[in-house]
C-alpha cells in the first residue's frame, strides 16, 4: 500500500475555543489515550482538562491555552504517525513549535510536559497584555509604531502572511496602536492571548525557562522540523541548545518564512493539527500552492485516510500539472511558474496574476536588478528601487518594479515586496501588492 507524505502544521495561542477537538476526544481512542497521557503529566492537568471538557469560555489565559493546545496538536500528530501515513515535515507555531519538537524526538513527552508546566509557572512574570492581528505588511506596521509604543513594548510579534502581521504588547499600548491603525484604513482584530507573547515583554519569562529546559537533554530531531524563530529548517546545534526553545517566547515568529522553505523543500501534502486550521488558512495562500505545486488538505480528508488506508490513494501531493505546462499560460490572468536562472543558479519562483491585476512573485533573489530566463521561453524581471538594509532583516519593505514577458506580450507593474533574509543576506522576497500589472502596448 502506497504511503502518503505528510507535513503537519501545529498553531499556537489564539486558534483554541470552546468545544475545541470534542469530537476526536469523543471517538478516536490514539487521539483520547495521547491527550490523557500528557495531561496525566502536567502538574495542573486536571485543572485544564476540567476547563476544556467543562465547555467554559475562559480558555484565553496562558496557562489554560497552551497546555491544551500543545495536547491537542501533539495528539492529532501521534494518531497519524500510527497509522499508513507518514510524516516528514513539522512547522509549528509558538506553543506549536514545542509539540512539532517534541513529535519529532526533540523531547520526550515528560520532558515536554515539564517544560511545558514551567512555561505556565513563568507566565507570573509577564506582563498584563494581549496580541491583535494586522491586515498589512511588517514594514508597514512597524513604519506606525512611534517611538514611545517601541519603549512600551508594542512590536511585530508574527509574521503568519504578507499581509497578516500579528503585534504584542502591554495593555494600555497595544490597544492605542490598535487604535491608531484602524484611524490609519488597516483591520485589527484581537486574539485570544493576555499575555503578549513574543514580544519584549516575555523576556524574564525565556530566562525562567531556559533553567527548565537546560534540566532535561534535548535530540536531534528524528523528523525534519522548521522553527518559526529562524524562519527555516532547525539544525542539529540549535535543537540541542537549551536557550533556542526557551527563547522563543520573547522573539517574532517567522511563520510565513519557515512556511515559504518548507514549501522548497518538499512537496508534501499539508494540513493542519488545530482546532481552526488558522494555519491552512495562511497556507492555501502562498504562491506554491496558489500555483498547484503543493496542497492543503483538512483534517478531515487527514483523518479519513487515518481511519481507512484506502482513503490515502486520495491525497495527492499536487495537482499533476508540470512546471513548464503551468508557465505556458497566455494570459496574465493565472499563475505563471517554473524555473529561473541567475548568476548561475537555478531557482522555482512562482508568478500568480490576480483578475484585480495584483501580482504575487515569490522567488530566492538577490538584492538589486535581477534578470532571469524562464523555461518556455517566457521572461520576467525585477528591479528593487531602494538600497536594503541588512539591519531591517529578517524582513524588510522596499519599493519594487516587476516586468513578465509572457507570449511575446510584456506586463508591468510597481508596488511593493516582503524581503526575508537570513544572517544579514537577502534570500527571498515575495510581493502581493505589486499594482496595475497592466498590457505594455
């Protein structure tokens, strides 16, 4: 029987609710058995598991939240590694990142179980605060951060999408950015935190964590595993390093980084552990999958698959379509992708074109005018119209002039782009709000 690739994506603070995972708790016995045996574990198990069951709405507090969702996410993962199916590839988000750890070998589970009771001891540190997310860029988030909200706090504390950039921060600030953004045209909605993770504000809590995590020994994961901290795959010297996991708390989450080299690195099919599938959400968007190059599949067509190996033969990595059939389109309405050359180097890149006429580029480049050529004859160029700071990295927002040349006809637009960087170098951008990529007569 064939085996089908998998890559789970576990999310963090905000996507619990009430009712959440009844319905497995209910019927799947792994699903039951791993939740039990991690709440078994935490020394305020039962208070968790009294507040999940009881239907209670309060399941915003830290201390509630992230121990539930780690069980929950930790669980679905276990049910799927016992069954056909095969994962090989794990992406979560905050508290997610711990249990993708910790299904991948990092820790065991009473380790991470302990790890996670400190991570809920510590929360007495952190300030009174609260995360919202965005509908903009970082750079333009952090461009309408004033001097006085940076003091107080207030940053960027996830990228989950180009244009879904969550913040954190204390109270009183955090709700005056919000404020001051909603009077600027951006949508901000507040999620269900009251601390602000991953903000400066958890700093004393990563220090009284570090402590936990440096008593038990962490592995090499046995499962590659991507962090949002570092935007991409976690190598062996940080897995083992005790201040990698602890320091998560207090720094930006990479999602959409770590995503975007996920997606470059396999083409396995996608979906996600939690309650909302807020990660699929985000995932559905980018150009790989956009492009039909990588799914998305609910947990249902998941756990499907789980209960009958039949079902397995209906998960399809992507949707069959070559590169260079997908790069023949001949109009700018669809998604253009294949392979590009530069400097010597061949790279994917994908070109989605909206009927809005927005254009959506995602490719590794470096910084300055690029020029590449396509497969099929096509073409399309770009020009960065300001100098990048390396301090802005991991990302930053610049200015960007995007040419394609499709079928002998030449497209163009202006507008702006995400550049995401590693250790001070530019390595990819992606670009959703390129405008009027309109026929150049």
């Amino acid at each position: 029987m064939t085996v089908r690739e998998i890559a789970l994506l576990l999310p963090g603070q905000g996507s619990q609710h009430v009712g959440m995972a009844w319905d497995l708790y209910g019927v799947e016995p792994v699903f039951a058995d791993a939740v039990d045996e991690f709440l078994a574990l935490l020394g305020d198990g039962a208070l968790v598991r009294r507040r999940w069951l009881s239907g209670s709405p309060d399941l915003d507090d830290g201390r509630i939240a992230q121990p539930l969702l780690f069980a929950v996410g930790y669980a679905f993962g276990v049910m799927v590694l016992r069954s056909n199916l095969r994962i090989v590839a794990l992406l979560g988000h905050s508290i997610g990142e711990l249990a993708a750890a910790t299904l991948a070998g990092v820790f065991d589970l009473v380790a991470a179980a302990r790890i996670v009771d400190a991570r809920s001891r510590a929360m007495d540190r952190a300030p009174a605060g609260g995360m919202s997310v965005v509908s903009a860029t970082p750079g333009q988030v952090r461009s309408r951060l004033s001097p006085q909200w940076r003091r107080a706090g207030v940053c960027v504390a996830a990228v989950n999408a180009p244009r879904r950039t969550m913040l954190a921060g204390p109270e009183v600030e955090l709700a005056a950015v919000e404020s001051a953004l909603r009077a600027g045209g951006f949508t901000v909605r507040r999620i269900g935190a009251r601390q602000p993770w991953h903000s400066p504000g958890m700093t004393a809590v990563a220090a009284e964590l570090e402590a936990a995590v440096a008593a038990e020994v962490p592995a090499v994961p046995s499962i590659p595993l991507w962090s949002g901290r570092t935007g991409r795959r976690v190598r062996a010297r940080e897995a083992v390093r005790p201040e990698f996991w602890a320091g998560q708390v207090a720094v930006p989450v990479l999602f959409w980084h770590a995503l975007s080299d996920l997606l470059m690195s396999t083409d396995a099919v996608l979906t996600d552990t939690g309650p909302g599938a807020g990660l699929a959400v985000h995932a559905r968007t980018h150009p790989a999958v956009r492009a039909g190059r990588r799914r998305v599949v609910g947990s249902a067509e998941v756990l499907a698959a789980v209960r009958d190996p039949r079902s397995a033969r209906n998960l399809q990595a992507h949707s069959g379509k070559r590169s260079d059939e997908m790069s023949e389109q001949p109009t700018p309405v669809g998604v253009w992708t294949g392979t590009a050359t530069h400097d010597g180097r061949a790279d994917p890149f994908t070109i989605a074109f909206g009927l809005d006429g927005t254009v959506v580029l995602t490719t590794p480049v470096s910084a300055g005018t690029g020029k590449w050529s396509a497969d099929g004859g096509h073409r399309f160029g770009y020009r960065i119209r300001e100098d990048l700071d390396s301090s802005d990295l991991p990302f930053s927002h610049v200015d960007i002039e995007v040419v394609a040349e499709l079928n002998d006809t030449t497209y163009s637009g202006t507008g702006t782009a995400e550049i995401y960087g590693r250790d001070g170098t530019v390595q990819q951008f992606t670009t959703d709000a390129v405008v009027a990529a309109r026929r150049v007569d």
